[in-house]
C-alpha cells in the first residue's frame, strides 16, 4: 500500500506545480509600425525604422509580463563611418499583456530613452529605412 500512496503524492505535487503559474511565453516576433523584436533564448535582434539593436541572452520575463535584457543599440541614418555605426550600451524593457507589447530603450551612456513601440506577436518586422 506505501508504493501507490507514494505514487498519488508524486501525482499530487506535479499537479500543483503544473498548476503553478508561469510567466507568458515571450519568445517569436513581435512587430508594430516604428519597431519589431525577433526573441530567442539566446537573445534577440530589434529594429526601427532608424536604428537597430541587440538583446543579450541574459533577459528575464518576470510572472507578470516584464521583460528585462541589456544589449547594445545601433543608430541609423546620415554618413555611416568606416567599421560602421558605433555601438551605444543599452537596457531594453517591455510589459507583455497577451499579444500586445510595450517596449521602452534606454540608451545609457547618453541618457536618451527610446520608445515606447508598440508591437503585436507576429506582427510585421520593420525594415530599416532611414538615409
């Protein structure tokens, strides 16, 4: 009898860890009219009309839909030097509510936030397309 009590217990605390709740899934393209996300486990591309950036792998999504991840941001536009833009350090934040996304950047070494874009799960990805 101790076997198949032991067996229910298991069943049980599986149960209530499937039940648990969880953060939304996160990962996939998200896209709007001024900037998109492509996520993955190990990080993401995000791109404006005027700008690009990525995310590190390091990002967090919290139970309650925040999404958190460092990376760098690219700015667009005018005469690219040689190498190409450089890169300005930067914190990515979004809140998650179903299928909508907010996302707010923040350069940090100059202080300048970016956003909020908002996007869609599956939404178009946007092209750059500044001169």
């Amino acid at each position: 009898m101790r076997p198949a009590r032991f067996s229910l217990l298991g069943f049980l605390a599986t149960m209530v860890a499937c039940a648990s709740p969880t953060a939304p899934s996160v990962e996939g393209v998200w896209g709007g009219t001024e900037a998109s996300l492509s996520l993955a486990r190990d990080g993401g591309v995000v791109t404006y009309l005027c700008g690009s950036g990525t995310m590190d792998s390091s990002w967090t999504l919290s139970r309650d839909g925040q999404l958190a991840g460092t990376g760098v941001h690219f700015f667009g536009g005018g005469p690219i030097p040689p190498g190409g833009q450089p890169p300005h350090p930067a914190r990515y934040s979004a809140r998650i509510d179903g299928n909508t996304m907010m996302l707010t950047v923040t350069v940090t070494d100059l202080g300048q936030t970016l956003g909020p874009f908002r996007m869609v799960r599956g939404g178009a990805v946007v092209s750059e397309m500044c001169v």
